[in-house]
C-alpha cells in the first residue's frame, strides 16, 4: 500500500517551491551582476588602450618633431630625443597589445608598428645617412616621405580609437541592457514566486484548513450527541487518518451507548421478571413437593403415574425459567476464594457430551498450561460456560466442531472464546439475542445469553459475537480480574 501523503512533505514540497523560485531569480540576477561587471571591467581596458593610443600618438608626433630639427641641423641631441620617443612609442605598442583581443583592432595595431617601423627605417637608412653626408637637395623630398608615414600611423591610429569608442559604446549598451534585463526579471520573479507563495497558502488552506475545519464541526456535532456523525476519509494525509480514528471513536461511543441502553433495559425487564420469579417460586416449590408425594403414592405404570410425570417435568420446566429469572436479577460479585474457569469449561462439556451422546460433535479445547483462576462465584462461570457450550450444540444437530479456548488476560482476567461450525446466526437477528425471551429454539427459553451478558458485563468484561448464517458461531468473553480497590 502506498503510504499517505504526510502534512509534512506537501508543505516541504510548497515551500520548497517558493524558497527554489526565489533562489533561481537570486542566482539571475547574480549571474547578470557578473556580466556587467565583467563589461565595465572591459570598459575599462578599452579606455586604458585609448589612453595608451593618444600617446602613441604624441610620440609620433615627437619623433616627425625631432626628425624636423636633424634635417634642420639641429645637432645629434634631436638622435637623442629621437630615439627616447622611439621607445616610448614601442612601450605604448606593447601596453596596447596587453590591453587589446579583438582581432580586428589587434590587426590595426600591427599596422601601427608596421608603419612605425617604416618611419625609423626612413630615419635610420634614409635620413641620417643623407644628414651625414650633408647632401641637402634630398632634405626636402625625405622630409615629405617623412610626414607621409605621420599622416598613415596618425590615420591607423585614428581608424583604431574610434574603433575602441565604438566599442565602449557597445559595451556600456549592453551593461545597461543587462542591468535592466535583471531589473525585470527579477520584478517579475519576485511578483511569480508572491503568486507562487499566495497559491500555495491558498492550496494548504484547502487541503488542510478545510478538514480540520470538518473535524472541528464533527466534533462538535458529536459533542451534541449526534453520534452517527460520519467524516469523509478521503484524505491522502494523517488528517484522513485522524478521521477514521474519529469515525471509529464515534462508533465505538455509539456501541458503548447501545450497550448502555440495553442494559439499562435488561435490568428493568430482570426487575421485572424477578418479581414475578420471586412470587412463582414458591408456589411451585410447592406444587413440586406435592407432586412428587402423589408420584410415589400412584400405582407404578398406571395413567395417573403418567400424568403426574408430566405435571412434575412442566413443574421442574418452570422452576428452572424461574431460576434463571431470579438469576438475571442477582447481583454478580466477586469472592474471595478464586475459581478455576478451566475446570468449570472441562465439567460443562463433559456434561454436555453425556447428556447429548448422540450428536456427532467432534470437540477440540485448547487451554493455556496451569489453572485460570477468577475470584467470582462458580455459578456465575458455569452459567456462561454451560450456555455457550449448549448453544453451540443446539447449533449443530446435524454434528460438526466446537472449539473451546481458553487462557489468561495479562491483567489477571480470562479470556475465553466458544466457537462451532453450526446454522449460523442471522444479520437480523444479531441485535436481539442477547435479549431475555429471544429464543429461535422451540424449547428454549431465551434466558441463556441473557444471563450470560449479565454476568459478563457485571464483572466488568465484555462479550463479543461474530457468526455468518451457515458458517457457525463464535463467542469470546474476556473477564477481568478484580481491579485494585473493587470490593467482593
Ligand atoms: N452458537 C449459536 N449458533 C447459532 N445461533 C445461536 C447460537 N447461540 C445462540 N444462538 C441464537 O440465539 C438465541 C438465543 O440464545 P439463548 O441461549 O439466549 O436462548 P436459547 O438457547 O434459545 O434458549 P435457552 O438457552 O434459554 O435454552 C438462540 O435461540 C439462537 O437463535
Ligand atoms: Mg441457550
């Protein structure tokens, strides 16, 4: 069987829900933080290589400048400082080749160097030589071939930075679209989970509320004494348990009330009917003692023998309903010396099968080892086992199995249970036989359960029958011992 759906993981489920959407739009909006960072970070390096490019270009510059001044004649310092913009230049190159990855703008950048190598090629091989030998015709046309390389790096360069601002521009675009992208979603997760949230508080009022919402008014209902209220037990979870505990509280209260009115009405019905016994008793006593002077005066044999046979067998017929009458009505107690019940259960069916030899009856008892003892009156033990044992009997004129168990309650009771394999007892009549009179039997009295319910429910036990029609009987009394403080 599948076990119920607990309280507990639908509401681990539900809040695990809620907790796991906004982890989710936490780890987003995370991960969007990291992408702008990242694209600021890039920002930065593309600003770091502009920078670095203005001085390249500015170095340039520098050098055409002191390239100039040699032409000019300005003395082997202008070498010097030429040769210092020389490197400040390279150092530029490469703090741009650090900064740059993209290929295009890494291409742009090789050109540079290209074009910067050209210019001091021109200045090494074409230019000082030229100075040196003092040939000045040639200053001018290698001065022009000068600004021409200028005007390419300064033109690669320009070509460069504005591919770098474009690049910034994109850049920040994209930080700002993804700030804005994490800006909505994380409104709009939030604003899911809340409706997550709500729908979940919403579910749980349902599957939750709403039951012990039903419990409360079964309760209260039952607190009204409406004790065949019923709750629905549809309810996968412990509360579909606590229903059918409450359904089966409700209907263990409405046995016990039943119970509670039939014996309140036996009890009136023995009062009753121990007073007619009282009053018949002796009367009878009487017409007994008569008839058995006139047996023994009649003629042996004779008509009036015969007669008087059957007034003394209707006479001691009667005296026993009377007997058992006034047995209804006496009161059940315990005794101080205690009683074997396994003793008393071995006598009623030794009696039984010699009075009923006939029957084929095959009896099987089984019996916890040692006495069972039960401080209450052996004729109260006898009346319940020689009624069970009877019964079961009566059942089975065709033969058939009885079983008689018995054994200890482990709080110093008896429990016993009478079983047989005879008529069954009817669904409509299971209600009734316990009741004095019902009988189903032409010669019975209706007396014998009767009694025997008494007896069971005086000492404080209970007796319990379970029988399909055709299918036997089975009978199980459990008696109590005497509880701390009960009196004999
Ligand atoms: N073991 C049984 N199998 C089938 N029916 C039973 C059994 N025990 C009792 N009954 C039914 O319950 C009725 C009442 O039983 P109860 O012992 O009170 O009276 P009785 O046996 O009819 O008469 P009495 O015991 O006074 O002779 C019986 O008439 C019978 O219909
Ligand atoms: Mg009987």
């Amino acid at each position: 069987m599948m076990g119920p759906h607990k309280i507990g993981s639908r509401l681990m489920l539900g809040f695990g829900l809620v907790i796991l959407s906004f982890f989710g739009v936490a780890a987003y909006s995370y991960l969007r933080q990291q992408d702008v960072a990242g694209a600021l970070e890039e920002i930065h390096k593309v600003e770091e290589a502009g920078k670095a490019g203005l001085q390249l270009a500015n170095y340039a510059r520098e050098k055409y400048i002191h390239e100039a001044h040699v032409l000019l004649g300005g003395g082997p310092g202008h070498e010097e400082h030429y040769q210092r913009a020389e490197e400040a230049m390279e150092r530029w190159l490469c703090e741009m080749r650090s900064l740059l990855t993209d290929p295009e703008e890494m291409h742009l950048l090789e050109e540079l160097d290209a074009r910067g190598r050209d210019f001091d090629r021109h200045f090494q091989e074409e230019i000082l030589p030229v100075v040196r030998r003092g040939e000045q015709e040639s200053f001018l046309p290698l001065h022009h071939k000068t600004e021409e390389i200028l005007d390419d790096i300064l033109a690669v360069n320009e070509t460069l930075s504005s591919r770098l601002d474009a690049r910034i521009e994109n850049t920040a675009a994209f930080a700002r679209g993804a700030s804005r992208q994490a800006r909505t979603v994380t409104l709009v997760s939030v604003a899911v989970a809340t409706l997550l949230a709500l729908s979940f508080s919403w579910l749980l009022a349902g599957s939750i509320v709403a039951p012990i919402r039903k419990l409360v008014a079964g309760t209260e209902a039952v607190g009204r004494g409406a004790l065949n209220t019923e709750l629905a037990v549809s309810d996968p979870t412990e509360l579909g348990q606590l229903a059918a505990s409450f359904n089966r509280m409700t209907r263990e209260l409405r046995d016990r009330r039943e119970e509670l009115v039939r014996a309140r009405h036996l009890a009136s019905l023995g009062e009753l009917a121990a007073g007619v016994a009282h009053e018949i008793n002796n009367p009878i006593s009487v017409i007994l003692g008569y008839v058995q002077t006139l047996r023994k005066e009649a003629a042996p044999g004779g008509s009036m023998a015969d007669d008087l046979a059957t007034v003394e067998a209707e006479a001691l017929q009667c005296q026993r309903i009377v007997r058992d009458l006034l047995d209804l009505a006496r009161p059940v107690d315990r005794v101080d010396e205690p009683m074997d019940v396994r003793e008393v259960l071995e006598d009623a069916l030794e009696t039984a099968r010699r009075t009923r030899a006939g029957a084929a009856v095959k009896v099987r008892s089984s019996f916890a080892e040692g006495p069972l003892l039960l401080d209450v009156e052996r004729r109260w033990l006898k009346q319940l086992a020689v009624n069970l044992v009877n019964n079961a009997y009566e059942a089975m004129p065709e033969g058939g199995e009885l079983a008689v168990e018995a054994g200890p309650l482990p709080d110093g009771g008896v429990h016993l249970v009478v079983s047989d394999t005879g008529v069954g007892i009817p669904a409509e009549h299971m209600d009734r036989i316990f009741d004095p009179f019902f009988t189903t039997k032409g010669a019975g009295t209706g007396l014998g359960l009767a009694i025997c319910y008494r007896v069971v429910t005086a000492l404080g036990g209970r007796i319990d029958v379970a029988s399909r029609q055709g299918e036997g009987a089975r009978f199980a009394v459990s008696l109590p011992g005497r509880r701390p403080g009960e009196t004999s």
